[in-house]
C-alpha cells in the first residue's frame, strides 16, 4: 500500500463527520445500541465492534489501521506507552517454565520485566550480544520460546541481523519479538525479514512532540486477537482517544520530520567525525561501524539518534559542556521536534569507563542552528 495513501487516506470515512478533513476525537467510554439483537451481535464480536473503549474506539481504530498498513502487518493495538506495549506483547507469548532470549542492554523497562517481574512466574531470559547468531544457538534450550530483540540498541546502536534470528527460530517454534522505536516502520520493516512481533514506544518518533506517551504492538491477525482478548483486556492499558487523535495528525509528518532528523544527522555525523575532541562515535550509519553494511541492508534511512564519548572524562567538565549547549535539552526520551543530549554521567559514578558518554537526538531545527552550538561550546571542552 502506498505510504502517502495510508498517511492521508487509508480509513479516513469523511462522508461520516459532515467531510471534516481532520477526524474527530470519539471521547466516549461506552457505546449504546438501539435493539437487543444488535447488541448481542456486537458482543460475540467485541473485537470488531464498538462496546466499551477499553476494547474498541472509532478514533482509536483509525489509528490502528494506519499503524498496521505502515508496518505491512495485519493487524496492529495501540496502548498506553512503548512500556504497555513491551509487556502485552512478551507476556501474551510465555508460560511458565519458558525460556526467552533477549538481547544484552535492551531498553530499562524491557530489562525490568525480564530480570525482575518474569522470574516470579518461573519466565527466566537469557541476554546476548546479538551481533553474533551462534550467541543465540549457544543460549538455546529446549525451553526457549520467545527471542527478544531491539535493533538497533538504545545507547550503543548494535544490530542484530533480522533474517538471520527469523529463519533461526521458525525453525524451532520460538516467536520473536523487536522493539523497532529506533527506526520505525519507515526505516525497517522487521516483518519483511520475518520477524513475529513488531513492538513501538509511539511516544518517540512516531507521534513526534513530546506530547503523548504512547505503545504500539503489529503483528499477524491470529496473535493480535489472542493478545486483544487476554492481555490487552485485562491490564486495560488503552491509548486514550484525545492522545490517538494527536498521534493521528503526528502521522501525516512523519515522513518529512524524519527525513530532516535523519539529513541534519549525517551533517552532524561529518563535523563530528572531524572533532579532536570526541573519542568514539556509536551511530549506525558511521562509516567506522563494523555493522555498516547489516545497516544498510535492514535500514532504509539513518535516523537521528547517536552516542558520542568524549575525549575530556572530568565530570565537571562534561557538565559544564551539558550545561553550555544552548539548543540542546538536558532529558530522557528523544523522536521529537527538540534536540536532547543524554548524558551518562546523570546515571553513573566518576571513575564509571562509562562517564564520558553522552547520546544525542537530532530534532527538527536547521542543521546550521545545531552544529553552531555544537561548534562554539565543543572548542572550549
Ligand atoms: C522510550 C522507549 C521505550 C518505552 O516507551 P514509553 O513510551 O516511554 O513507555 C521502549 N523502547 C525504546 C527503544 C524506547 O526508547
């Protein structure tokens, strides 16, 4: 389906809102029916009609069939945030006893629910370096059921080759699950290579104005029915309509706020690259990456997001350096119109061999606006 068609048109119903261009916001908990029978109707069908908005709702919907057709998938349920949407997706394919796969570093909360939550029902995962497919051999048992994956990772952008890991675990009945924030549907399509379950923080690029906090789970019709019935249901994590409804018209820029996030990057990328004053680059698309031409095969855009370490480890320095970046802000998250620096240092101790670290987002302001302040306060580091 063509991108422009699914931005602009795909299950836009016009002729139902006196042909308003943008969609309405449907702010309603529940749905009334005129007739008993019709209500029976929608009962047996609750996953394709409208009763109670912690299932279905009209602006909601609209939202999801727009995120399915980006992702080529068949079906997709937007939740509450990239959290909700990591936890209904890895708990709706584990039992207990079962063994999951995932690899090293994964997003925090991915982290959290593997390492603490999980083990309290006998769910226990083994983390790899998945730059290497015999890592995955190596740590496969017979219990292994579902491989984790995120690439590229948060903080050092390592990829896992996607075709690879698919064709690994279609063979042995293991599902696998990516968080692809980093690249959304634009960039990778983890569904052409194989992959079971596509999952999104939507609060990052995808709704683009640190606005909303938002989740999104794509996959086949059969495992998103399954989780609609169980998991979604029951820990009723919904994407309220008002945040659906401001993601829907984020949508309709996604293309061009990428585009400028992913440009801006790789000018940046070269002046960078020049700098005495950085030791190391982590960006996917550098061409010191020993994964340069993985990126190039599953990614089709470099995206805006990168770590630098310094060459300068004084924490003072570091901070004062934080500090001295005007058109940068101090903060968590990224994928919006600002640009951000995260520096390691809020996170880890002086003497860490991490200290030096910072990552950086790209947003959307002019290229020159940003390499001028990386410029001026980089030659007084
Ligand atoms: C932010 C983020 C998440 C979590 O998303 P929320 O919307 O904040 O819950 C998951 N994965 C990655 C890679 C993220 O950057």
């Amino acid at each position: 389906m063509n991108q422009s068609y699914i931005i602009n048109q795909l299950a836009e119903e016009r002729e139902k809102y006196f042909h308003a261009v943008a969609p309405p916001i449907i702010q309603t908990s529940n749905f009334a029916y005129p007739t008993v029978d019709e209500f029976m109707f929608a009962i047996q069908n609750e996953k394709d009609e409208h009763i109670y908005t912690r299932g279905n709702n009209p602006t909601v919907d609209m939202l999801c069939q727009k995120m399915a057709a980006l992702e080529g998938a068949e079906d997709c349920l937007m939740v509450g945030s990239g959290a909700a949407a990591i936890t209904n997706a890895v708990m709706s394919q584990v039992n207990a006893g079962d063994h999951i796969i995932c690899v090293q570093n994964p997003y925090s909360w991915a982290n959290h629910l593997m390492t603490k939550i999980l083990p309290r029902f006998d769910v226990h995962t083994t983390f790899i370096d998945g730059t290497k497919i015999e890592n995955f051999q190596q740590a496969y048992t017979s219990k292994t059921k579902l491989i984790y994956l995120e690439s590229p990772v948060s903080w050092t952008f390592e990829l896992q080759n996607l075709a690879e890991i698919a064709e690994f675990s279609k063979k042995r009945g293991i599902t696998t699950v990516i968080d692809n924030s980093y690249c959304t549907a634009l960039c990778q399509k983890p569904i052409d290579f194989g992959i079971d379950i596509v999952i999104y923080s939507a609060t990052k690029y995808y709704n683009g104005h640190s606005d909303v906090v938002a989740g999104a789970i794509c996959s086949s019709k059969e495992i998103i029915t399954q989780i609609f019935h169980n998991e979604y249901m029951t820990f009723g994590n919904i994407l309220a309509p008002q945040n659906a409804w401001l993601m829907l018209r984020s949508l309709r820029t996604l293309p061009i706020r990428l585009k400028q996030s992913s440009e801006s990057t790789i000018e940046i990328m070269k002046y960078l690259y020049k700098s005495p004053k950085i030791e190391k680059i982590w960006y996917p698309f550098h061409e010191n990456n020993p994964q340069l031409d993985l990126a190039h095969q599953q990614m089709k855009m470099p995206m805006g997001m990168f770590t630098v370490a310094l060459k300068n480890r004084n924490m003072s320095a570091i901070k004062k350096f934080c500090k001295s970046l005007q058109n940068f802000l101090i903060a968590v998250s990224w994928g919006g119109h600002e640009s951000l620096i995260m520096p390691k240092c809020a996170f880890v101790q002086e003497n860490d061999p991490q200290v030096n670290m910072i990552r950086f987002y790209i947003g959307l302001e002019e290229t020159s606006y940003i390499l001028e302040d990386l410029d001026r306060n980089l030659s007084i580091l």
